[in-house]
C-alpha cells in the first residue's frame, strides 16, 4: 500500500502546525462535542478493531460528561428490556450477550461489539446504587431473513423489514428516547446512516447530471428535525472509488490526512472539519459524485485518527456465538441472501464471516 503525497510540503506543514495549536485527542474532542450537541454520531467502516476501543474507553468520558447513552446500530428494541436489566444487573452473563446480539443479527460475531455489554456493566457495577446507570439503546428491530427471496422488491422487503424502513424507525427511536426527553447520546453506526447535513449521490441515469440525492437515512432525518442539535464524526476509513465504487477504495481526501498525521509520533486526534484548513481538503471519493468542487468538510462536522491504514486490524471473531444448537436459526435469518448465499455449512458461515473481519483484504485495492 503506497501512500499518497497530494500536498506541498507548504501545505503539509501548515497543517500540522494547525492540528498542533488545536491538537485533541479523539476522547477529548467526541465529549467536547456535547457542550453544544445533543446526538453525536460516529461513522464507521464496520468491524475494525480500534473504533470499537474506542467507544469502549468513551464510556467513562462520556458519563462524566452527563451523556448516559450509547445507541448502538446493532441491536434490537424488541430486547430493550432485556438489555436494560442485563448492563444493570450483579452478573455479567456472557450467552445472554451472544444471545441478544444474534436475535439482531445472526452473523455479527465479533467479541469487540459484544464486549460493549461487558464494558457498560463493569462500569456500572462501579457507581452507587442510587447513581443513574449508563444505558446502551438498540436502534433496530428484528428482521425476517428467512422470508428473503434471490431478488429483494418492494412486496418481499415488506415481509422482512415489518417495522418498515430501518433508519426511519431508528430516527423516530431517537426521536423519541433522546431529544424529546432532552437526552443525550452517542451513537455508533455504518457510514452511510451517520451522514447528516451531507447527501449521499445515487447514480441515477434518468436525473439531471446522472445522480440523485439520497436524504432519508438515520442522520440526515435527525438533522431534519434538530439541525442544532446533531453532530457527525468521521472515523478513519476508505471510500469507495467514484469510479469504481466498492471494487476499488481511495484514501480520504487524495491521501492528503494520512500525508499530513505521516509527520506526528502520537497519531491520535480528533478535529474539526467544517471552517478549517482540514476540511477545506479536495475529496474526490464516491461521495464527491455530482458536486463539482468538493471538499472533505462537506461531509461532516468532524474527524477522528487513530492509526494509518496499514495498522488497521478486524474484530476477533466469538467462537462461541455459533452453536450447533443455534445452527439453524442461524442458517434460516442470515442476513442479505441476496448480497451473499446462505451458508450450507457452519464451516462456510465462519468463512463468509471471517472473510468480512479481513480488514487487510477489504483495504487491499486502496490507492
């Protein structure tokens, strides 16, 4: 992997002397965020290892902080009460984790979210009985794999999403648990549903310039209803190519934020995007279709870099969380059938799962 050198030298240390006089690290700036914020998401390429670190360590921040929430993408509401009594209760069990993660998503394997629990019940087994408890809120609700057919269409997506469209029923859940209470809450969710005031382009042969302009998801409906109120954080991560979309990925503007965090020993740090130096970087990504001049901070509100991409690792898979006893139900509600079969096997559905945690092979095509 060759890292690209899009900057003068000029440019380059005129960057790094701005992150040096504004310089936080990525715990320092996500809890500053919500002097002035009520919803702050994080946007995630999934399953890399140090992002969820991250959100570990945040924990304690975040409550110090007065933020008692984490929302997490991957989980059901339909297991709200569960979870509630589980993060609160004297015992830490770790089947009654694997168990409300796969009732979510029956693929999603991976000991870093599942320690999320953990890390949310060890420190609230550290405040007074009478202190208020951290809380994690699931997002989604359950799906119906196993009424998937080869092709998805309006009439069948209605037999699996029965609660709807997933991040108008997210949205209304925030609405509803966070800013209608008066709450506040980090939430850590895929890429695509964090976008808030950013549009996300569709290619669309029949509109004008060839794109249309997709507003619809999580953080674009949040930021709909409370602008003032919701924030949005990139972590580290590739794009997709504008030209050859997810079979080939780009370094974030040019490589131009790697170049510059290239010159630091301490790579950790969280920053503004909007009205800085940093976010006024060219982006040339998928995400620049059909805008003409681009810019990185016209995606979000913030950035956070933690490590350059050579050093990014998967999650560990649970060996645990597939059983023979749950084989089936696992084999009948995989998720996207028709992005990718159903395993025949359990060999093959560690396969197809250990395949997603290679963070090396996804990032192999980056330039």
């Amino acid at each position: 992997m060759s890292l690209p050198a899009p900057l003068s030298s000029e440019a380059v240390a005129h960057l790094r002397a701005y992150l040096t006089a504004h310089w936080q690290t990525p715990e320092q700036y996500i809890v500053g965020v919500f002097k002035t914020r009520d919803v702050l998401l994080l946007a995630e390429d999934h399953c890399i290892r140090h992002n969820l670190d991250l959100v570990h360590a945040l924990i304690p921040w975040l409550y110090r902080a007065g933020v008692y929430n984490l929302g997490m993408e991957f989980g059901a509401s339909e297991d709200q009460a569960v979870l509630d009594q589980f993060v609160t209760g004297e015992r830490y069990d770790e089947d009654i984790a694997r168990r409300l993660m796969f009732n979510y998503n029956v693929g999603w394997a991976f000991k870093e979210y599942l320690d999320v629990y953990r890390t949310v019940w060890a420190f609230n087994r550290t405040l007074a009985d009478s202190a208020r408890k951290f809380r994690i809120l699931n997002l989604s609700y359950k799906y119906d794999w196993a009424k998937a057919p080869p092709v998805r269409t309006p009439e069948n997506a209605r037999q699996i999403y029965l609660h709807g469209p997933v991040d108008a029923y997210r949205a209304e859940l925030v609405r509803r648990e966070i800013l209608d209470k008066n709450e506040k809450i980090l939430i850590l969710t895929g890429t695509p549903h964090a976008f808030t005031f950013y549009r996300i382009p569709i290619y669309d042969f029949n509109a004008d310039n060839f794109v249309r302009f997709e507003d619809r998801n999580l953080g674009q409906r949040l930021y709909q209803q409370a602008p003032d109120r919701v924030y949005c954080i990139l972590l580290h991560q590739a794009f997709e190519s504008k030209w050859q979309g997810g079979v080939e990925r780009v370094f974030p503007a040019q490589g131009a934020i790697d170049q510059v965090m290239a010159g630091f020993t301490d790579k950790r740090v969280g920053f503004n995007l909007r009205g800085t130096p940093l976010g006024d970087l060219i982006e040339d990504s998928y995400y620049a279709s059909g805008y003409g001049d681009f810019r990185l901070g016209q995606l979000a509100d913030g950035y956070v870099y933690e490590r350059p991409f050579a050093e990014f690792e998967g999650c560990t898979l649970d060996e645990a969380f597939l059983t023979e006893a749950n084989w089936s139900e696992a084999q009948r509600q995989f998720p996207d059938p028709d992005w990718h079969r159903r395993p025949a096997t359990m060999a093959e559905y560690w396969a197809q799962i250990r395949k997603y945690a290679d963070i090396p092979l996804r990032y192999q095509a980056l330039r």
